[in-house]
C-alpha cells in the first residue's frame, strides 16, 4: 500500500472546502491515515517548493501559503499518489478539467486549493517533513 503527502491550503480552509475535499478523497476509496492542521513557516515552504525558488511568483506563493492555516494528511491506498494527482487535477486552472478537485472549486493557479505529492521520492520526503513519519 502507497502513502502520500496531501495538504489542504489555506484557500481551502478559509473557503470552508475541507470537508467537500477530504470527501472526494474518501468516496475516491482512499484512506487518511494522519492529519493535522498548521500553519507553515517560510523555512517549511523554502524546502518544499524549493523547485520553485528562483520563480517571478515564488514570493505569492510564499504570502498566500503563510496567510492561514492548512491541513496536511498521509494518505493511503493503491497507487495513492498518482491517484490523487489524479482526483486534484491539473496545476493551472484552466487545464484542470471538471470534475476534479481544481477544476471544479479552483479559478486561481495560485490559489489551487490542494497540494499532493508527484514522485515516491517526493512523498517520503513530505511524509517525513510534516510528520517526521
Ligand atoms: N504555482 C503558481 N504558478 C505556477 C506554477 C505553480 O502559483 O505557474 C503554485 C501553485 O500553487 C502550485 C504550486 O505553486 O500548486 C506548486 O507548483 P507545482 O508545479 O509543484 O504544482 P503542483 O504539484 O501543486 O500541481
Ligand atoms: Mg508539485
């Protein structure tokens, strides 16, 4: 069984989405396994969107990340973590198609309501990031 790092961002917890999107992941036949909410320090986000750094837009991400809490959860199931890049859809908004999570609840590519591991690598490393598991 596959584990992977999903975050709820602060968009969706102040939308009040939470609940709608921890849904999708269960009726998707998924299982949280972990969860916590928090809000992220800038060293936190340094090292998790460090693919990102040298990007014009690094700094948004950092304010919007920073303005809330989020929710982060592992979560688990078959091939989980393609899967929920799957049922999240894709980064840009306007290439998310509907009837996934962005697609559906998102017009911002910033502001993407979820966050989901892309790699095995990525997940182990989120994994012991956010909850030193
Ligand atoms: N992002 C952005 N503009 C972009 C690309 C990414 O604001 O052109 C933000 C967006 O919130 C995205 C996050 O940076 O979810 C991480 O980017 P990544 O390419 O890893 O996309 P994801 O894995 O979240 O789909
Ligand atoms: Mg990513």
């Amino acid at each position: 069984m596959q584990k992977t790092y999903i975050m709820l961002k602060p968009d969706a917890v102040k939308r009040g989405l939470m609940g709608r999107i921890i849904g999708r992941i269960e009726d998707k036949g998924f299982k949280i396994v972990n969860a916590k909410m928090f809000t992220l320090t800038v060293a936190q986000l340094e090292e998790h969107y460090a693919h990102l750094k040298d990007k014009p837009f690094f700094k948004d991400i950092v304010e919007y990340m920073t303005s809330g809490p989020v929710l982060g959860m592992i979560v688990e199931g078959d091939d989980v973590i393609l899967g929920m890049r799957k049922i999240m859809g894709a980064t840009k908004w306007l290439e998310a198609d509907a009837g996934t999570i962005r697609g559906d609840f998102a017009c911002s590519t910033t502001q993407n309501l979820i966050h989901g591991s892309d790699s095995e690598e990525t997940a182990e490393a989120e994994i012991k990031r956010f909850f030193g598991e």
